[in-house]
C-alpha cells in the first residue's frame, strides 16, 4: 500500500512538472487577459503586449516615448474616450509588456503596433506619438499608410540631430553601469530633494522603471537605435514629403530641453498638410503637463475644430 502510494505522489509530481510549462506560457496569440486596473494584455507572436482599449468610435491609437508607458495618455485617454476609441499599448520593453532581447528599431515597433491592430480587428486609425512615439508614428505612416488616417506628433523626434545632453550621454559604452546607479532610490530621493529646493511640484517615483534590469536593457537598446552621442541617428525628414499629404498635427512646447521647437517648425515647413500649434510655458511632455489641453487639441484635429498656432 505504501508502495503505491509512493507511485501515485510520483506520478502526480511528474504531471504536474510536464504541465508547468503549459500552464505559465502566454496566452494563445490574439487572446485577451484583463487586469484589474483595465489593462489588458495580448500575445502578439509570442510576446505579451500590454495595452488600454477604451470608449467607442473612430479609432485613435496612442504610442508613447522612450522609457514611457501607457500611462503617459492617463490625462489624455479619459477626455478622448468620450467620443473615440482608444487604444494605448505598452511598446515592447516598456510598462508591463514583455522586454525581450530583441529589436527595438521604430520599424520594428512600427510592425509591432500594426500586428496589434491587426488582432483587434482595427484597420484605419488617427496615429498620435510622443517623443520617440513620434518618430514610431511616422515610421508607421510610412511603412502602412493604408492603415494611417491622420498623424499627431507632439514633441517628436525625427526631425533633426539635436537633442538633450543626457540622452547623449546615456547612449555611450558603460552607461548600463551608470544607470543602476541613477535609479536607485538614494539617487531618486536626493533628485526629489532638489526639486523641491528650486520649487518644483514634479517629483521622480520612488520605485523608478529603470530600477528593474530587464527594463533598464531594454531602454538602452531602444535608445541606442535612435541616439549616438552625436545626437539623433534617424531622420525622417527625407521621407515626409514623399507620397500622399497625410493631415498633420504638430504640438511642440516652446519650453522643450530635449527636442527643439524648431525640429517642430522644420517639420511643419515641409509637411505640406500640417498644422503646427505651439504650447506656451510648456516643456517636453505635454500630455503629462497639458493633458486636457492635448486632447482638445486632438479633438479638435479630428473634427477640423483645431486652431492655428503656428509660433
């Protein structure tokens, strides 16, 4: 008896094993889990994308920059999901998507977001980046245009060398040993510290992403396909006049330290449909500091409402 017994905890132990892997794999491709805070998530090839879906109607699809998440748009998607449906992923190596060792180049991020669509179901949208998301939603535009119905890029790369020292910087050998350095939490409460000596409201999180290795692997790669430390390594001004004038919105703080208002104007000059409107006090992340205004801005884009303020 005791014999058996040991042969059925055996056996039961070896079905167990054999299932693990089934049981801990990712969701079959094109199937849906949802969070409890609204995220969902997606196998797109065998990596899980995490992503938000909300509200109903002409679809916009929201990508944000380099280290950024979803949670970006969290000012924005609330206003914009009144009337649109709205869709904000996790670019891979970002929030709560999969960091694999891969290719983090804007064209693979391009078929990465298109994928997505695909399995949902969604073939034309209003594409919308923010910093390195801009430089991703013309990628996009050009690679599918039949899937673009107008463009939005708000403080965007691509459009010339220029940018902030730090990113520079970052994108040399050896940074990877710095930056576990920098997110810490000692380093993060003494940045706190200063930002509250010269009077700043903004404070950094106390549980930084870069904190995380994977994370923290997956930025420098994404920041080493776009940035030397000469500056921007991809342009996209060669391609902006080529083909159909694709409707254009630009939003541009004029109070930006990493991607210069003029790269803004550069763009608006030779995007032949565009609107450049210009964010007076603003810096780099308007929709983090202007959400509201950001998404009437859109609103007003989709529905011909916006208006011209060109600087």
């Amino acid at each position: 008896m005791k014999a058996l017994k040991t042969i059925l905890v055996g056996a039961a132990t070896c079905a167990a094993v054999i299932a693990a892997p089934a049981l801990a794999a990712p969701p079959a491709s094109g199937t849906v889990v949802e969070d409890t805070e609204g995220v969902k998530v997606m196998s797109v090839h065998g990596d899980r994308v995490a992503y938000r879906d909300e509200g109903e109607g002409e679809v916009i699809l929201l990508i944000h920059g380099m280290g950024g998440s979803s949670e970006t748009w969290s000012g924005v998607i609330p206003r914009l999901s009144e009337r649109y449906r709205v869709i904000a992923p996790d670019l891979l190596g970002h929030g709560q998507s999969d960091k694999p060792r891969g290719d983090y180049s804007v064209g693979a991020f391009a078929v990465m977001l298109r994928d997505l669509l695909d399995e949902l179901g969604i073939d034309r949208v209003t594409v919308v980046g923010h910093s390195l998301g801009g430089g991703i939603a013309m990628q996009f535009a050009h690679q599918h245009r039949q899937y673009c119905e107008r463009l939005v890029l708000i403080s965007s790369g691509g459009f010339g060398g220029d940018v902030g020292n730090v990113l520079r910087l970052l994108s040399i050998p050896g940074s990877e040993f710095v930056l576990p350095m920098v997110a810490s939490r000692p380093a993060v409460a003494a940045g706190n510290a200063l930002r509250a000596l010269t009077g700043s409201e903004h404070r950094f999180d106390s549980r930084p992403a870069l904190s995380n290795r994977d994370t923290r692997k997956a930025f420098l790669r994404t920041l080493r396909s776009v940035i030397d430390y000469r500056g921007q390594t991809v342009s996209a001004i060669n391609r902006l006049c080529c083909g159909d004038a694709l409707p254009a919105l630009i939003i541009s703080g004029d109070e930006d330290r990493i991607i210069p208002l003029e790269h803004a104007r550069a763009a608006h000059a030779t995007m032949p449909n565009s609107r450049l409107h210009v964010l007076e006090g603003v810096g780099h992340h308007p929709p983090t500091d202007e959400p509201e205004m950001v998404a009437d801005l859109i609103d007003g884009f989709m529905t011909r409402r916006v208006p011209h303020s060109e600087q």
